[in-house]
C-alpha cells in the first residue's frame, strides 16, 4: 500500500509514546537552590518527600517552610526555587526526562499548581525532532530556564528556538505579544553570550566563580546550541571561533566501529551556523576540517549541511538545490572514504531519476540506504526505462527496497503486471501494496481480503506487539475505501470501529463516512477538531476525501493550529473542497 505522508511520522510517534526509566549514572541532586542562596529545596531519597527550607544565616537558623511527597513518585531531576521562596518550579522527574510531567509548578505550601505533559509545551514536529533514547527525550538540554520580572513570571528557550512563558501565580502559560517575546529573547541572548564565553550568568555578573575547564567546554556546547535556536547573526563570528573547539566532550561509536574522539562544542557551533549561514558558506568552513578529525565528528558536521534540505530524505523543491548538489558532488570526491560515503547517500536522496539511470551501479552500492533512495526515485518517476533497474531491485535483501520497486514496476505497468501483482499477494512485505493495487482494478479476491483486513482491526490493541505498523495499514486501507467509495466494506469498518485505538477510530469514520453514514462524519469532524495531532491531520485528510464542504469552517480555524503538520493538512483539504464546488 502506498504510504501517506504520516506514516513516518506514526512509526515515530509509536517509538515516542513508548515511556522508559531513564539510565541513571547516580542518585538524583538532594540540593536545590535559589539564585540568591536563601532558600532551598531539599530531596530526601529514597524516601520520597520535598522539603523546602530558609537557609541557615549569621541572624536566623535554618527553618523548613514546607514538606510534601514526591511528584508522582519521583524527585525531581531540575527544581528552580524563587528568590523570595515562594515558589518552585520542577522540570522533568528523575528518570522520566521528556515523558509524562515535564515541568511542575508548585505554590507557597508545596501545593502542585499547575503541570504540562511535553505535548502541551511543544509541537508533534519538535518533539521528533528531539534527541530521545533509553536516558530520556532530552527537551530540555541544553535550554534556558529562568525566573524574571521579579520572580512573577518563569520563561525558557529551548534547543527548537520555543519561548514561553507562565505566571508562578497559578502555572498559567501566558500569551505573549511580540514586545513579550522581545523581553524574553534579550534575557536569552545575555545567557546564551555568557555560555558561549564558557561563563554562567553569575559568573558573568559577579567574576567570582571558577569553573572547572569540562564545565566551561560544556556551556560553550549549549550555548552553540541555544545560539542556533535564537538565529541571532551577531553571534556568528563567536561561532566561527568555537569551530576551532577541539575539546573533547565524549567517547563515540558508530555501528562496530572503535570509540574515538567527538568534538561536542565544534560540532554544535557547525549546525548553529547552518541555520545563520548560506549553504555555500557553511560547506567553505566545514571542508577543511573534515580532513584531520574522527568519523563520529565528521558525520555530524556534515549534517549540518544535510539539515538545508530535509536531511536525510532530501527534498527536490529546496531554493538550495543546485547550490547543495554541487557541494555533495564535490564531497563525493573528497580522499577520506566515510565523507565519500556519506555524500553518496545524500545524492541518491537528492538526484534525479535521470541521474540514477545513468549510473545504474547504485543499485548494487553495499549502503542498502543508497539503493533504497535511488530506487524510491526510480519508481517516483515512473520512467519506463527504469523498468529493468526495478526488476532487478525487486530481489533487493533490503524490504522497504523491495517495496518501492515493486510499486515502481506497477506505475510504470509493463505488460506482466497483473502476474507481478497476484505474486505480490504473496509476499508479506508487498501483500498490501499488490491489494490496494487489485482493489483499484476491481478485483474481486483483493475487495474480500480488503474487507477481511478491516475486520480484524476490532481485536486492535496498543499491548499487541506491531500496533504501530496495524495504525498505518489501517489508515491506508480505511483511505482506499474511501477514495474509491467501496460499499462492500461497510460491514468490516462496523466491526473495525470497535478497536481501541483513536486513530484507528478515526481512520475508520472517515471510510464510513465515504460511504454516507452521517453518525460517522459527525465522529471525524469531531477528531479532526480535539483528536490529538496526528488523528487531527489523518481526520482532515479524510474530510477533504469525503468532500464535507460543511466542515469548511472548521478547516479555516485549524489553518491556525499549533502543528504545522495540522495546518498543511487543512490548506490541503480547502483547495481540495473548493476544487470541487467549483
């Protein structure tokens, strides 16, 4: 079955959904305190509480002003304590960094005011793009969290350039205007240029602290960073100086390769400069240092440049295209073979069928990534000279290979395609492609399997092992049915309904609203109104498929939607309906 555009997305946010303890290197900070050293939160572990106190001065003893249990069982992994002890604010929990409660308000008793699961402070797209592994999703590090205007109010920046703000009052999250916004930005460009000279702000104001020589290289990295987040040129010539950085911020390993060397502050200051720079620019700097460096670093500054146009994926209508082309046709040339590699893969993302036709040798390149790219361009054209390539490939080891040639050979239809298609029924990694293919042509046997796949889905559960990958063959069938308005699957989707799944569930009330049940498009309209974010998109796409010229409305409000994914797929879904009112 041919992927829609949310199917990458769903096997990520399945990945996402899966909460794990974080690995833990030690016991949890047992001291919290606030900037002016008043005040203190204290962890008593493992016990459970939270105490904070008055410190202990040459006037008055050390006095507790509350204690409380853990939140959710758990101590805190970062507290901020005001200035005047009113208030706490907890970000993330020991152990669960990025998942469930994220960040915590606390009132002058210890009383939870308020708490924001990482859903509500960042979108779909800037969570996947989160750093996230068995440690954690790492949302907040590096970032910039801090009290301002007296204590009143708590602001952050993170590494994805979000700002916000909350009143400690009550944990409200504030709407900021762009004179707020402007406030917030200043405060974060003073840290973000005390980090980037390897200072903190204290030591900034006050030239007292002394910081250890890995704690500076490590606030130069998050500074880089944030630098990057801020899009501020003023901070480029400091960046180009921090290419120079060598400091060694970790041991890396790629794959079986021996550990080496990586150069955490370089490699940050390179891709903060990606989001400052022209690409042109970037490459100039980056070449002379791919030469004398470990692979681990040399592959991430190289993804810097990938970063301009889709990374990995590439994409063929970037304003850079040319300009990036050259710089990977150059790389591809480069005397150290990892960069040579590495600017093969970014090719085969990024060149055209044409290209691929004229250098047939790719689909026998070692990178299964490399063959894989050139063959989903390949079957993209629908070329028929590429016909004999995609045979060929239709043998490859590697399965979403396989996938993508065989839909190629399809779109492409030589003369065998009805067998190419009933062999595929065949094989499970082509099962649903050749289906979706014979339901399009009428054929009976694919209609009754098609239907016999949706009845299943009633026996969908999240503790079955693949439900992601059911989510994404249920959302393209459920589509087909709609498409092609298949009444023969009325009865299946009525047992279908009957999963546990929301975006199963709003998958299938689109198909039945397709096939005019009014109860049903009254569900869809309501998923595509309050669903999460990707049942939102999935359920737009559906209305636009049903062609609800009533949900019009609705659609014009989510061209404002938080989630950028929301607001292409109601643009989408208005030129669609209004195409067909004209």
């Amino acid at each position: 079955m041919r992927a829609n555009p949310a199917t990458l997305i769903i096997i990520a946010w399945a990945l996402l959904a899966m909460p794990c303890r974080a690995d833990r290197s030690g016991p949890p900070d047992l001291e919290h305190w606030s900037v002016n050293e008043r005040f203190v939160l204290k962890v008593t572990y493992p016990d459970g509480s939270l105490a904070l106190f008055r410190a202990k001065s040459e006037t008055e003893p050390e006095k507790k002003l509350w204690e409380r249990p853990y939140v959710d069982d758990l101590p805190p992994h970062m507290a901020y304590v005001s200035d005047d002890g009113k208030h706490v604010v907890i970000r993330d929990l020991y152990g669960r960094i990025g998942w469930e409660k994220v960040l915590i308000f606390l009132g002058p008793k210890g009383e939870t005011l308020q708490s924001y699961e990482l859903w509500d402070l960042l979108t779909l797209q800037q969570i996947l793009e989160t750093k996230s592994s068995r440690a954690g999703c790492w949302w907040s590090i590096p970032g910039w969290f801090s009290y301002i205007r007296n204590d009143t109010c708590f602001a952050f920046l993170t590494l994805h350039g979000s700002i916000q703000c909350f009143d400690v009052t009550d944990g409200s999250r504030m709407d900021l205007d762009e004179k707020g916004i402007a406030e917030i930005r200043d405060l974060a460009k003073e840290a973000v240029a005390a980090m980037l000279a390897g200072k903190t702000p204290a030591d900034t104001a006050e030239g007292e602290e002394e910081l250890l020589a890995d704690e500076r290289t490590r606030l130069r990295k998050a500074g880089a960073t944030l630098a990057g987040a801020l899009k501020e040129k003023e901070f480029i010539p400091i960046l180009k100086e921090l290419l120079g950085d060598r400091s060694v911020t970790a041991q890396c390993s790629i794959g079986e390769r021996e550990s080496c060397d990586y150069y955490g502050v370089q490699v940050a200051a390179a891709k903060a400069l990606g989001k400052l720079l022209e690409p042109d620019e970037l490459a100039a700097l980056i070449e002379p240092l791919l030469a004398d460096s470990t692979y681990a670093v040399r592959e991430d500054l190289l993804d810097a440049i990938l970063a301009y146009d889709g990374g990995y994926y590439g994409r063929h209508d970037s304003p850079n295209s040319a300009c990036l082309l050259a710089i990977w046709h150059r790389l591809a040339e480069h005397p150290v073979e990892d960069v040579r590699q590495y600017a093969v893969r970014a090719l085969a993302a990024r060149e055209s069928a044409e290209y691929m036709l004229a250098h047939p040798e790719l689909l026998d390149h070692a990178d299964e990534r490399v063959r894989c790219r050139c063959v989903q361009e390949l079957a993209r054209s629908g070329d028929k000279r590429a016909i004999p390539l995609l045979r060929k490939a239709l043998h490859d080891e590697f399965s979403p290979t396989r996938s993508a040639a065989f839909c190629g050979l399809i779109k492409c239809n030589p003369p065998d395609t009805d067998k190419l298609l009933h062999d595929g029924l065949k094989d499970g990694n082509l099962r649903l492609d050749a289906m979706a293919e014979l339901v399009r042509r009428g054929d009976k046997e694919a209609i009754d399997m098609l239907c016999r796949n949706l009845a299943v889905l009633k026996d969908h559960t999240h503790d079955r092992e693949g439900w992601g990958t059911q989510e994404m063959a249920a959302s393209d069938m459920c589509r087909l049915v709609a498409e092609l308005r298949i009444k023969e699957a009325e009865p299946a989707l009525r047992q279908a309904v009957l999963n546990d799944c929301d975006r199963i569930q709003c998958s299938v009330a689109g198909a039945l609203a397709a096939l005019d049940d009014e109860d049903a498009l009254l569900r869809l309209r309501e998923f595509a109104a309050r669903g999460d974010a990707l049942s939102r998109a999935a359920s737009i796409g559906m209305l636009a498929i049903v062609g609800d010229k009533e949900s019009l409305p609705l659609l014009r409000k989510a061209l404002d939607d938080r989630e950028p994914m929301v607001r292409r797929a109601a643009q989408e879904a208005i030129e669609q309906i209004e195409s067909r009112q004209r």
